[in-house]
C-alpha cells in the first residue's frame, strides 16, 4: 500500500512539473561537467546537454566557463523551441557577465527568441516589439556583425508587421464609422512605417477618410504625396482614379 502511495506522489510530482509552464526535462539529473555538456549539444543530444550544463552553472557559477555554459544552454532551449526558458539564460548571461565574449550572439540569439514567438499582425504584438527593440540594439553595437544582414531583414519584416497592425486598426475604424480615430492609425502607417509595403494601402484609406471628414483639401494633398512616391503600378492607378474623382466632382467614386 505504502509502495503504491509513493507512486502516486512520485507520479502527482511529474505532472506538476509538466503543468504551470514547467516541462519533463527540467527534472532530470545532470552531470557538472562543461566539455560532456558541450559534446551532447554538438551532437544534437540537447536534453542531456541542458541538464549537464544546469549542473555545472549550478555547481560552478563563477568560473572562467560559465559564461559559455549559460550561452550554451540558452542556444539548447533554443533547439527544444523552449525560448521562454533560453530568453532567462542568456538574460542571466548578459546581466551578471556584461564583458562576456558572447554578449553579441547572445544579444541576437535574445531578438530571435522574441521573434520566433511573436504573432501576426492581427494579434498581440508584444513579443514583435520587443524584438524589434533588441534587433535594433544589437545593430546600434555590433553593425559589422556577420548576422547583421540578418537582423537588419528581420527589423524589415517586423516594422512591416506593425504598419499591418496599424493598417487593419485603421480599416476597422473606417468601418465602424470612427473617421477621428481612423485617421490616427492610418498617420501612425504612413509616419513611423513610410517604407512599409502596407504604406500606400494606408495613403489610399486615410484619403477616404478625410473625404468622409469634410477635408477633401487635405484627401488631395495626400493622394498627391502618394502620386510622388510611387511608379507605375495597380496602386498608383487607384491613387490616380481616385485624385481626378476629387478634382473633378468633390466626391470619390
């Protein structure tokens, strides 16, 4: 009977270790040995690579290795897709061990954390902002940094994103028949995004808006900074259409 109790309390523990953000591999043992730790991870043995790095920062959290064992077992979590747990670690690394060799990957390994758990444009953007904030740090300290090209596309998609979100809120707005607030979301398009693709779409709709506004001077003018800004194409066709509507009747078809 006793046998079968401690099953069950060995058993109610796993599952608790598995719920509330917790998973099976955090409660395996390691061994405090950093060259095994890294002998797993180069060979794709990721979990016994955590476990064995874990015990060695545990064991030894200030030697001349442990800066490498954090790094490490943040890119291990990274394999696991685990990026909550590798954003700690390489904090962690960043925070107590700033002259660390490792603080550029690490710096970029942290953005691609957030960016691998961000969201599209018509969800939150928490994690896209965040990402976006240490894409852009890493940039300003490390420019000549052989992921720079990486990051510096990733800060592209990302802005692109965000106009999107913006564009959408602006589309909803119009719909609702909130022209003030519409206007706000789609300036915030065309003044913080203005390379965005989603720009022009922004310039079209927010033109629309002013019309419906009253401000048919200002619809003009904003149709004809679109006319400046793009080459032929369907957009600029629409952008035309819709200026010689204004010019011609007041009223867009």
């Amino acid at each position: 009977m006793r046998r079968i109790l401690r099953l069950w309390i060995l058993l109610g523990t796993l599952a608790a270790a598995a719920g509330c953000g917790g998973t099976l591999q955090e409660t395996r043992g390691g061994t405090a040995d950093y060259e095994r730790a890294k002998a797993a991870l180069e060979q794709g043995d990721y979990l016994d690579a955590i476990a064995d790095f874990k015990s060695y920062i545990e064991l030894f959290p200030g030697t001349d290795k442990t800066d490498d064992a954090l790094f490490y077992l943040g890119r291990a979590y990274i394999q696991q897709k685990d990026f909550a747990l590798a954003s700690g670690q390489l904090d962690r690394l960043l925070r107590d061990f700033p002259g660390t060799p490792f603080q550029a990957e690490a710096l970029y390994e942290l953005a691609r954390c957030d960016d691998l758990q961000s969201h599209s444009a018509p969800l939150d953007q928490s994690e896209t902002l965040r990402a976006l904030s240490r894409y852009n740090q890493f940039l300003e300290q490390h420019p000549a940094h052989a992921k720079a090209a990486d990051a510096e596309a990733r800060v592209r998609m990302l802005k692109d994103r965000l106009a999107e979100k913006r564009y959408r809120t602006g589309r909803l707005y119009h719909k609702l028949h909130q022209e003030t607030a519409a206007t706000m979301s789609l300036r915030v398009v065309l003044s913080d995004y203005p390379d965005s693709k989603w720009a022009p779409e922004a310039a079209l709709l927010l033109a629309d808006v002013l019309v419906k506004q009253g401000r048919q001077e200002e619809a003009i003018e904003t149709l004809k900074k679109l006319q400046a800004s793009l080459s032929d194409g369907e957009i600029r066709k629409r952008a035309d259409e819709r200026l010689r509507s204004l010019e011609r009747s007041g009223t867009p078809r």
